[in-house]
C-alpha cells in the first residue's frame, strides 16, 4: 500500500541555498584561474567534459569507485524483493541493485533521477543486520532517490573535485603563468585551491547532514517502524570499531553517500559524522 510522502521543503531550501553558494565559490574559482593565465578555453573544455562525465555517468563512476556490482534478481532474489516492496509503497520505479564485496556495513544510493537510480548495499550489512533492519536502511537509501537528492550531492561534488585537479595538474598546465615570478603568487595560487577545496566540502559536508535526517524521516514513513532504522544505525556505528582501519580507509572517499560515514580511528572525518554516535 502506498503511503503518504510530504516534501520536504527543508531539504529543497538547504539544496537551492548550497548549489547557490556553492556556484558563487566556483565564478570566484574561475575567475582567479582566469585572471593567474589558466586559458579560458582549456578551462571551459575541462569544466564541460567534467559537468558531462559526473551527470551522465555518475552513477557508473560510484559503483566502479567502491567496486560495487549490479546484481540481478536470480543472483539476490531476496534483496531484490525486499527493494521492489518498498519501491511499490514509497511510488518509486525498481533501481538497479548492486553489492559491494566489503566487511564494511553499509548502504548508498547513487544516479541522476528515480529511473537512473542504483541502490547498493555491502556484504558487512548483509551478514550483520536483521530482515527488518535492512528493509529499514534500504528504505533509507529510497528516501534518497525520492527527495532527489543524489544528483544534487554529484554535482556538489564536481566543485570540490575540480579544485582538486588543479592544484594537481596546475605545474603542467602554466597556471599562474608569468605571475609566478612575482613574490608569493605562487603560493597565493595554491592557497586559493585549497580555500574552495575546504569551503565546497564544508557545504557538502553540511547538506549531507540534513539529507541523512531527511532519508531517516523518509524510512520511517516507508516502512512505519523508526525503531528499525534507529537499531541499524547503532548496530552500523558499533560495527565501525571492528572494521580495519585499510577497509575503512578505502571507503572513506564515498562518505558523502553513505549512510553511516566509513571513518578511520585517526581520520578527521569524526568531526563530520552525519548520525550521532552510538
């Protein structure tokens, strides 16, 4: 039986207010690369085959970046049938299934729109949660193709990715061009790449907090049991310890997509958790 989904309109204001912010951050980052002699032609060809590639196929970048694979129906008929349940009562048409072979317990969602969506979930949550927990955290996932809110986070990310790119090919691309010469532009340079690198991923950081209280809303209204999901998540959390610090470490790169953030004992990352702690 379908339930009833109210929008949230706290989510859409905090999307529209960070893609605003977020555009303003990326105008400023063009035009100092323009005025420090990056050419405007090559930064428009990279921008564009960046903006292409993350809308087109960031669904495919995801699932190759955690090695997550498409699964069908034959191969995980009770993963798939718990998905095509919660797909009928939340109105969603069916997404890919995908699992990725890891100890770490967790779960994302990733696509440009509700019929480009993957939904993947790891063979730690697999083998730790109960039924009713992991129909509570895939009811989860859902809740994050149903607010849209996937392709926002791509495209959020491309800023800071881009900022990324620079710093590293700047050398081999002149940037900054005979400006270095004068004293400390170099090194104004660097520090500009670095100043839009950390405020696009605090904006990211920030948006991702909301979304996950936004999809934890949306889990219970699917599956009508909040204390499901609240029992995953603690379950989640506590399982973190127990991982190695190199599984950890190796999926802390999604944590953006994550339902619980893969976060090493000695990562910063701690300080950007997106659920309290168990």
């Amino acid at each position: 039986m379908k339930r009833k989904w109210e929008r949230d309109f706290g989510l859409q204001g905090r999307m529209l207010f960070t893609m605003f912010l977020l555009a303003v951050v990326y105008l400023f980052f063009l035009a100092f690369l323009s005025y420090y002699g990056a050419p405007p032609i090559f930064m428009i060809l990279f921008v564009g085959l960046f903006i292409g590639i993350q809308y087109f196929y960031s669904d495919k970048m995801v699932l190759w970046t955690t090695g997550a694979q498409v699964v069908s129906e034959a191969e995980e008929p009770q993963l798939h049938g718990i998905i095509t349940r919660l797909c009928a009562i939340a109105d969603l048409p069916k997404p890919q299934v995908a699992i990725v072979r890891t100890e770490v317990p967790n779960a994302f969602a990733t696509g440009r729109s509700p019929d480009k969506a993957v939904v993947a979930v790891t063979t730690g949550i697999l083998n730790k949660l109960s039924p009713a927990e992991l129909e509570a955290v895939l009811a989860h996932e859902l809740s994050h193709v149903k607010n849209r809110d996937m392709a926002v986070m791509t495209i959020a990310s491309f800023i800071s990715t881009v900022a990324v790119y620079f710093v590293r090919y700047s050398l081999y691309f002149n940037i900054g061009g005979d400006k270095r010469r004068e004293g400390g532009s170099f090194v104004l340079v660097w520090l500009v790449f670095i100043a839009v690198w950390i405020i696009s991923f605090l904006l990211i950081r920030a948006l991702s907090r909301y979304r996950e209280y936004s999809a934890d809303r949306g889990s219970a209204i699917i599956t009508g049991q909040p204390s499901d999901l609240a029992s995953a998540l603690m379950k989640i959390s506590g399982l973190m310890d127990k991982v190695p610090d190199e599984d950890l470490r190796q999926m802390e790169g999604m944590n953006s997509f994550f339902i619980i953030p893969a976060i090493s004992g000695s990562s910063i990352m701690n300080l950007f958790s997106t659920h309290p702690s168990a």
